[in-house]
C-alpha cells in the first residue's frame, strides 16, 4: 500500500486503439442491455451484488491496501 511503498495491484494501460474497442463495445453492449426487460436487468445486477457480497472479503481488503488502511 501507499505507507509501505509496496505494489497491491497493477493496471494495465490502454493505447488509442484500445479505447476504440472499448467504447465501441459500451456502446454495443448499451443497446443490448437497452433491449433486455426491466426484470432481466434487474436479475443481472442482483446477481452482482451477490457476488459483490460473496467476495466482500477480498474487495475489502484490496480496497484497504490500495488506500493504506490498516
């Protein structure tokens, strides 16, 4: 973390081309979504959060090293 200068997670950095593809992708996928009913979207984010909640552990503690808390 920031307080012992040590490495916690790497990104990668994206080029232009990269940043093509990805917004072409959102776009894409935010038609696809746009076409889903209410209660499919619905299932897909509460499916989300179960498996936020499922991995709280490890969210919580990358979250807290990136920040430097103990």
């Amino acid at each position: 973390g920031p307080w012992l200068r040590d490495v916690v997670t790497t990104a990668w950095t994206p080029d232009a081309a990269d940043v093509d593809r990805a917004l072409a992708a959102a776009a894409a996928g935010a038609r696809q979504v746009a076409r889903l009913a209410p209660a499919r979207r619905a299932a897909i984010l509460e499916r989300a959060s179960a498996l936020a909640k499922e991995h709280r552990d490890r969210l919580a503690l990358v979250v807290a090293r990136e920040l430097g808390k103990p």
